[in-house]
C-alpha cells in the first residue's frame, strides 16, 4: 500500500467503460492527493491488478465479470491485503452487496453515482487511513506491510514462473530484484519439488502444517547457505527455485538439504526430492521437469532424490488415444463395468518396469480432464449445477505413493463421480415421475399430452417418455388411461354422479367413447360396473 508520502493511490474496476470514464472524470482526484493506478473491467483484471499494485483504495462494481466484486474483497483478503474498498451497487442489488460488511466494508455507491457521494466516501476513507498513519505503531506497521506485499508478489510471480510460464511477463534478472526484493544473478537455474509422503494417514491440515514444517527447515538451509532459492507451497508440493554457479556444491548441497529432511522428519513421512534440468535462462525453467521427477517416485521408490535426467531410461509409453477413448465412452453412457475393465488392463501397462513416468503423468492429466468435461456435461444435460472438485483430485493423484495407489485413486475417482451422478440423477428422474403423477391427478378432467407434462417438468418430451416407461412399467398414455378409468370406478360408486357426468370428470368429453375405453379396460361397461357395485 501506499509509503511514506502523502499521495494515495486507487483501483477503478467496472465492466461499462462509461462508468469507468465517469468515476476518473467526476471529480477531482489530485485534489484528495489520490493517484489512480489502474482501471479494470474484469473482477480476475482487478484481483490480478491489487496483487501487483497493493492500492490503498478499490472503487468496484458488486457485478463483475469473471469474479463478483464480493469474490474480489474475499479472495484478496485471504491474501492478507486490506485496501479500503468502495462497493457500486444499483438499488436492486444494494442489499447483496451490504452482505460485504462481514469483510469490513465500510463504503457503498448506488448507482447512479454522483459527484458529493463519491468525494463523501473518499473523504471519509482517507480519514481513516490519516488516522492510522498518525498512530505510533505506523512506521513498524507501515514497515511489515511493505515486507508482507512484497512476499505476496514474490509469491505471486512464483506461482506464474512454475506454473503458467506463457504468461509471465518477461524482465531482466535486475527489474526482477528490483520488483520482488530477490538477489537473483547470472549462472544456472533449477527446480526443485519436495514430496513428503506420510507414515500414517494425516487429515488435510495436519498434512498442511507438516508442509509448512518442512518448507520452513528447507528455507532455513536455504538461506545458510551460497545457493540462492526461493519457494512456495502450492497443491500440496513444495517447489523452489534455485539460483547457483556450481554444479558440484549444488548437488552436495541437496544431499545435505534431503539428509536434513529425512532426519528430523523421519517419525512422519518419507521425504521425495525431484530436481530439474539445468537452465541457463530463468524463464526456461521447468517446474513440470521437477513434478514429473517427484511423481516417478511411485515407480522408482520414495524417500530419495530424483534428477528429471534419470527418467531417460524409461522408453515404454501408454496408448495414450486408445485409454482416453475409451474411459470418455465409459464416462459418456455411465458404464462402471467398463470402467472396472479398463483400470484392469491399465493395471498391466503399469506393470511395466519401462513405462514412462511422463507417459503416466499425462494420462493423469487428461484423464481427469476428460472426467471434468463429461461429468459436467452429464450434469448440464440434466438441468444441475456442479462445482468439479478438480484440485481436490489433483491432490489425490499427486499423493499417491506408488503404481496400486495412482490407479486405485484413479479409479475411485472416475467411478465416485459416475455413482453420485447416477445416484442424484436417480432421485431427479423419480422427483420427475413423482410431478407428473402428481399433476396427471390434479387434471385428470383436461385433455392432458406428453408434450405438455414435460414442459412443465422442463425436460425433454423425448427423454421424459423413456423415462416415465422405465420408472412405471407402462407408457405415459396407458398410465393416463389407467388413472383415468380407476377414478372413474371410484366415481360410478356413488350415484349422485351421471355417468356422463362421470365421463367428463375424468376427461371424456364424449360418454360412449367413455364407455368403450371402460369396458376394454375394466372388461364390462359402466352402467353394469354401476350397479354391480351399488346393490
């Protein structure tokens, strides 16, 4: 946020370009001593842009494309940032968006903005923030917010050079250290990735803090020592960066560093470290080299160091399309038992001592890819909303610790998913059923259509008469005949009814058709069903 000066600085994020001229135009923002340092029409523009420019101020629409203007003040402070947020509702949506007072949001604008509401809230924000500088504790304050933005755009830039390469922009060693406080300089470059894999089964934070226990060992070493790295915890895998001149002290160095590990944490876990090829340019370093290496430790053995270079040896590689077409027919039309068959033919490709750790790797990838599209596809065609748990799974796979776990994970996975779709699918398709009869019995006296039942189910009129066939045992019309004539029976018992009148009741509009559909059905006519059952 903002130093030592008396200037603030201030985020304009809206997805109308004319409200975003507005709010710059409207007033005058030298005046209040505020620099606006950026202008987003993006809620993911504006989480990104707060990141790197920690402003003091962020003026934003609650209805924002990408993430709402409430998912921006919660992602970014889970990020440990606090700027002063200015929420812009219309009338309508005003209530929603004073829901952000849980968040510590003060100041709200209901469209239309004017002139004295916006100077009013900016004013009463920098009052606040005058009142904080003039405390005593400021300058140490001011001093860990610093240090605490900095680490989170290291981080920030961390994540985008291990994770979306394509994406980073590209500077040189010096604007780098400048930017994120690092003292990168020229020599090589190398990835490094820490698994640990526990002894007894750990709940998700206690393996986090097992994470952030190691994570910290290592950076103590880390920082002891000539080698200059810098790391991040993320998807539950400690990555770094190495910055170093010597190949021979590096490699002295990780044993020291996997000895260390092995030693104090040996009671809880086996420690994996998977290295990288060597680079001589930042930018082309591969965290994926390092990840494949820490995955291969379920064929090569855990507890150990893994150089990406040794995975040369394996040649073999997974018929990739043939698995893939496959398990996505399987996922298509629901199909366990091919599901079941396919993870035992899997089971031998792994068997092979040869097969490439990178050719496992990418079928996890794809495969959960795959299971991701299709599921939601499933759900989409029957009308749900899903949330795919994907880095819940990526977890998963990346924990397991040898051959029979990876594919057990898989495996669960894929047929988990297909089950509970099958399962809820179930319970919609009988709620479907259920509505239906519901309705047929409340109109019994209209001329009730197929077409207009699954209208009012809003299904598929196709799909609703398969699926009323399946869950009956009887077609929509037949049913509707038997409901029909069955009510009509309990009419013809009581005689202050015409049987025309009966007739009509139970949508008949013509009597003698009435009475032939009766008699085909019941096997006599209604006069004689009539007096059969009144005497």
């Amino acid at each position: 946020m903002n130093g030592g000066n008396l200037m603030f600085s201030a985020i304009l994020a809206d997805d109308e370009i004319n409200i975003l001229n507005l709010l710059e135009g409207l007033i005058d923002w030298n005046a209040l001593n505020i620099k606006i340092a950026a202008k987003c029409m993006t809620g993911t523009e504006t989480y990104q842009r707060i990141l790197t420019e920690t402003p003091d101020i962020v003026i934003i629409d609650i209805k924002m494309p990408g993430l709402s203007g409430l998912e921006v003040v919660r992602k970014i402070q889970e990020q440990n940032i606090f700027p002063n947020f200015i929420l812009i509702s219309g009338h309508k949506e005003f209530e929603y968006a004073r829901s952000a007072i849980q968040y510590g949001v003060e100041n709200y604008l209901v469209k239309p903005i004017n002139k004295e509401e916006l100077t009013e809230n900016l004013q009463q924000i920098i009052q606040r923030m005058e009142k904080e500088r003039s405390s005593k504790n400021y300058e140490k304050m001011l001093e860990n917010q610093i240090e605490t933005n900095l680490a989170i755009s290291r981080t920030h830039f961390l994540k985008m050079l291990f994770l979306s390469p394509d994406l980073q922009e590209q500077k040189s060693l010096e604007e780098l250290n400048q930017i994120y406080g690092l003292e990168l300089f020229s020599g090589f470059f190398r990835v490094i990735s820490i698994k640990p894999d526990t002894k007894k089964l750990f709940t998700l934070p206690q393996y986090q803090i097992l994470l952030k226990q190691i994570y910290e060992y290592a950076c103590q070493k880390f920082h002891a020592s000539s080698q200059k790295a810098y790391g991040i915890i993320d998807n539950n895998e400690i990555i770094f960066l190495m910055n170093y001149t010597s190949e021979e002290e590096l490699a002295v160095f990780l044993i020291s560093v996997f000895e260390l590990l092995k030693n104090k944490f040996y009671s809880y876990c086996y420690v994996t470290l998977g290295i990288s090829s060597r680079r001589e340019q930042l930018f082309q370093v591969s965290f994926q080299e390092a990840h494949a290496a820490v995955i291969s430790r379920i064929f090569l053995g855990k507890h150990r160091i893994i150089d990406y270079s040794s995975l040369s040896q394996f040649k073999s590689k997974l018929n990739l399309s043939t698995y893939l077409e496959q398990i996505g027919t399987y996922i298509d039309t629901l199909n366990l038992s091919g599901v079941e068959k396919l993870f035992l033919h899997l089971q031998e490709d792994f068997s092979n001592d040869t097969i490439s750790p990178s050719s496992v790797i990418d079928l996890c990838a794809k495969f959960l890819e795959l299971l991701k599209d299709q599921i939601r596809n499933q759900y989409q065609k029957a009308g749900i909303d899903y949330d795919f748990p994907k880095k819940q799974y990526q977890a998963q796979i990346q924990n397991a610790s040898s051959k029979e776990d990876l594919i057990s994970t898989l495996k669960h996975m894929i047929i988990g998913e297909i089950s509970a779709f099958q399962k809820l699918q179930y319970t919609k398709d009988s709620r479907y059923i259920s509505q239906a009869k519901e309705y047929i019995h409340d109109h019994l006296d209209q001329n009730i259509t197929l077409n207009e039942v699954a209208e009012m189910l809003y299904i598929n009129p196709s799909y609703f008469s398969t699926l009323f066939k399946k869950e009956t045992g009887e077609t929509f019309s037949n049913y509707i005949t038997q409901t029909r004539i069955g009510r009509s029976k309990e009419l013809l018992r009581d005689l202050k009814y015409s049987i025309s009148e009966i007739s009509a009741m139970v949508g008949y509009q013509d009597s003698k058709y009435f009475s032939k559909v009766f008699q085909k059905t019941v096997g006599i006519k209604p006069s004689k069903f009539r007096k059969l059952y009144t005497n």
